[in-house]
C-alpha cells in the first residue's frame, strides 16, 4: 500500500522520494507485490498474502494452532521460558506462511503484517499471562539477570552455570555444570560480534577470498532505535531488506526517525529496534559459528557461544532497548573487563573475522541454513540430543543423529559433510562425520 501524500510539506515529500528510492519504488508503475502476485497467477498459486484485519479470523485460528504445535514439541528447556520464546517462532512463521499457515490445499498463507503484538494479542485470551508487555518484560529479566550475573562473576577461574538458581535462559542441560570462564567468556564475544556490522566489514577485508578461491563477501546490518510512531508513520516496511546510504539514514536521523544518543536509555513501546542493512548478501551461519568456536575452543567455549546467540534472540523483543543489541553490548563489557583485568582483550579482532569468515553461508561449500535458537534446543525427530548437542557430537567425532537441520530442513548428512570440509580447509582436525540412521519402525 502507498502512502497517501496530498499537500504534504516540503520536508515530508523528501522523505517520501527518500523511501522510495530506498525500496526502489517506481510510482508509475505496479507496486513490487502486485508484480509479484501477476507472477503468482501465471504459474499458480503457491503463497497467498493475508491481511490480518481483512482475514482475522484465520489468523486467530492458525496462530493458536501454530503455538500449541510448537508447546508440545520437546525442548531442552523448561516450560517457564519456552512460553514466551516460542511466540517469536510464531511471528516468523506467519510472516512466512510457515508450519500451520497453510490452507487445506497445502497453500502457504503468510502474514506480513504479523507482528509480536498481535500475535500476543491473539494468545493472550486464552492465557492472561502472554500479554505483551509482560512478555517483554520476563525476556528481558531472563537475559539481563544472566548479564549481570557474569559480569559479576568474571575474575573468578571457574564459574557454575547457575543463575538466581537456574540455568542460563532455562536450558536443561546446563543445570549444575561448570565451566572455565575464560574460555566460557570467549565463546560469548565470539558470538556476541560474529553479526556486528563493523567487524563483519573488516572480516571481507581481511579475507578476500572464500575457501574455493572465488570473491568472499558477508551481507550484514545495524541494530538503531527508532521513534516507533515516526517510523510506523514513515512507510518504511522494512529497512532489513534494501540498503540504505549515509545520506538517507543522516535524512532519517534528521527527521528524528532514527534517535541520535546511543547512550541514552530507550524503551518498548515508545521506541523500539530495528534492523537497517548496510550490505546485501547472505549473513552467518549460526550453525557453523558454533561448530567453528567447539572446534577452535573447546564444549565450555561453544556453550558461551550457544547462550550469546539465545541472548541474541530474546533481545529481538524487549522492553528495555540496547543501542547494536544487547548480545554486542554484552560481548564489548566481557572484552573490557578483561582488558582491565589483563591489558589486552580476551579475544583478538582476528579471531573474530575468522569465525564471520569460516560461517560465512557464501564460503565455500555453500550452505544455506542457520537455525534459530528454537531449533537449536529442540530434540529433532529421531534424535535423543537438541541439535546443539549433535554440533558437538560432531566436533568430538561421535556418530551424529540423522536428522534434518533449520527451517530449510536440510539433511544432516549434507550440512556436516559440508561443515567437515570447511573444517579441513580452515586446518581444524575433525574426524569425518558418521551418522546414526533413525529405526524404521519410529
């Protein structure tokens, strides 16, 4: 939909043109999703784009079917955080026409105006508990709880993995487990900057050629808080999919769209965060990125690295907003503690840009996949461990479950088979995979 314009003033008509040229809008011509949708009708209908207002009804239906699915999946995580992670798979399947977003047909029905929000709103009259606010407010506790926990616990060798009596972000596996901090710490500033768009810059210069020997490029973006009326109002659906330069993000700033003061405190709902691209192209795999770090460092290491990339997913939708991401944030206090502590940073900026390198999706073999911190701690069919557990499975060289990996469902034996020839290419000595078939009778 278009925005209206009118007798707009001379300001808001530049932010107009601005807007369009940003999503390479043509006003002579169909907009990009009536183009689309001719497309769709000439090869048949294989996603249908819903309005929430238009088909309320369905989406109430199919939004509370998708959340009881995904509740009675097995996790490695108890029911007390799985509540309010799993309305943010719901999100991303709506907007995608995935799980039960489908008609009888087999037709995906996506959403692209679902929001967290409305989602809520939807499950919120079955459960008084799963009101927005209060959601965002328990994500927040858990995440900053656990900051402020490490923080605190730093300058000690070993650290027990217990926070006011319970595991980091409720994953089971954790309960009672030690690690060696300073490998713990290095896991988590390796995955709290593997997705900073300053380092990821660096990373191409660094390394300008993938494992094949062809051009090596990383896509990536920045985190900002915007003014949530201003930029609902400004038309701009979404600054993740196109890129913007300095003069339309200064505009945007001008405009007061974008706020100035990284240091000032900003909070759900007056603002909220927002992902703008500063370069196209396919991002990390979070799956290799872990695999890299086990591999490189060590289980205590690749747990730090887990539960950053987990903090990275409830700061999605908080009440309490950090400048860049609350993971990034984290990652920068552990690296200045322990400059203070030691007169150098627990790790280098080169190891950085190694993992953003090896995870690379464009490196080579090209694997098309990274799950989400949902899929991450789920037990996938067939297999005893959540799928973090298999990663490290592989990494010892132990027989892994042959399972299907992500939202792309890719097969085990194809993405480890992959992972092991980075691995070869990057000199990390790690036994071929082999995997354990699942019974027939299951």
């Amino acid at each position: 939909m278009r925005r209206p314009r009118g007798n707009r003033p001379g300001g808001l008509r530049r932010l107009d043109d601005l807007l369009d040229r940003a999503v390479g809008r043509n006003t002579e011509r169909w907009d990009s999703r009536d183009r689309g949708g001719e497309r769709r009708r000439e090869r048949g209908p294989a996603v249908r784009d819903m309005d929430i207002r238009r088909d309320r009804e369905i989406f109430e239906r199919l939004t509370a079917l998708d959340y009881d699915y995904l509740l009675c999946q097995r996790f490695a995580a108890g029911q007390r955080v799985l509540g309010d992670l799993l309305v943010q798979s719901v999100v991303g399947r709506a907007q995608n026409g995935h799980g039960w977003f489908t008609d009888e047909f087999g037709i995906s029905l996506r959403f692209p105006d679902a929001t967290f929000e409305r989602i809520l709103s939807v499950l919120e009259k079955t459960d008084p508990n799963l009101r927005g606010l209060q959601v965002r407010e328990r994500r927040g506790a858990l995440v900053t709880r656990f900051g402020r926990w490490l923080l605190e616990n730093l300058e000690k060798p070993r650290l027990r993995l217990e926070v006011d009596g319970a595991p980091p972000l409720g994953i089971d596996f954790l309960a009672g487990h030690e690690v060696d901090t300073r490998a713990f710490c290095t896991g988590m500033v390796l995955a709290g900057f593997m997705d900073d768009w300053q380092h990821r810059r660096t990373a191409m210069m660094q390394h300008k050629k993938t494992f094949g020997g062809h051009p090596f490029s990383v896509g990536g973006g920045d985190i900002v808080i915007v003014d949530r009326e201003k930029f609902e109002l400004c038309g701009l659906e979404d600054p993740g999919a196109t890129v913007l330069d300095e003069d339309q993000l200064r505009e945007l700033r001008d405009f007061g769209i974008i706020c100035r003061d990284a240091r000032a405190p900003y909070r759900f709902p007056e603002h909220d965060q927002v992902y703008f691209r500063r370069r196209l192209g396919e991002g990390v795999c979070d799956d290799l990125a872990l695999i890299w770090v086990a591999a490189t460092y060590g289980y205590d290491a690749l747990l730090g690295a887990f539960l950053m990339d987990g903090i990275d997913t409830y700061d999605k939708y908080l009440l309490d907003l950090t400048w860049g991401g609350y993971d990034t944030w984290l990652a920068g206090q552990i690296q200045q503690r322990f400059l203070d502590l030691n007169d150098r940073p627990l790790v280098s900026d080169e190891r950085i840009f190694d993992l953003i390198h090896f995870a690379a999706k464009r490196n080579d073999p090209l694997l098309n996949l990274s799950s989400s911190h949902r899929r991450l701690i789920q037990f996938e069919s067939g297999a005893p461990v959540p799928t973090i557990l298999n990663h490290w499975r592989f990494v010892m060289g132990e027989p892994v479950y042959d399972i299907r990996l992500g939202y792309t469902r890719l097969p085990a034996e194809e993405f480890y088979a992959g992972a092991w020839h980075r691995l070869q290419a990057a000199k990390l000595p790690v036994p071929a995979p082999r995997f354990i078939k699942p019974r027939k009778d299951r």
